[in-house]
C-alpha cells in the first residue's frame, strides 16, 4: 500500500525502480496463504513460538505476564509477544483496572 504511494513522490531512480519490482513481483503472486497441518474439529490455540497447534487437553505453557500459550519445550524462554513474561513462569501478569483501582475480571 505505501509503495505507490512511494513512487507519487518522485523518489531517486534507485528507489523508485526497487519500488517498481516489489509492486510487480507482489500483483504476479497474489496469494499468502500456506499449509498448516490441524485438526479443525478439534478446538486449539496456536503456540506463539514455533505456530502449530496445542489441542485441548494438551499441556500449555503461558507467558506469566500476557498468558500467551506455548508448547512446553518452550518454558523457561521470554515470551514473543511480549519481550517480559517468562514462558512457564509465575506472575501476576496483565492486569486492567478500572479508575477506582480495582481490579477487573
């Protein structure tokens, strides 16, 4: 969206022939989807570090600071998503709370 938005400003040539080609080589493959192997009967949330599915029933880590889920191999490690939790750790985590204080659920 900002590449010829890019080119509407008269950019250096260097720049606006790089601009062109990823515009092309962007309309030339308009698809970004890929396979991913899941059960969709099955309910599951994706872990945040290697993207495949944790079926319900199946042992989850979360970030002890947002409670994003992750396979278990992964505890120990700093959550992805937000760069503080640890995965597998104990915290209180993210709480929201309204102007009073108090705590909201």
């Amino acid at each position: 969206a900002h590449l010829p938005r890019l080119l509407e400003l008269n950019p250096k040539p260097e720049f606006a022939q790089t601009a062109r080609k990823v515009i092309q080589a962007c309309e030339s493959d308009l698809t970004d989807d890929f396979t991913m192997a899941y059960d969709e009967r099955n309910p599951f949330v994706v872990c945040n570090k290697s993207f495949v599915p944790i079926y319900r029933g199946s042992e989850i880590a979360y970030s002890s600071f947002c409670r994003a889920p992750y396979l278990p191999k992964f505890k120990g490690a700093v959550c992805e998503v937000d760069g503080i939790g640890q995965v597998g750790g104990e915290g209180t985590g993210f709480s929201e709370v309204d102007a009073d204080g108090k705590f909201l659920s």
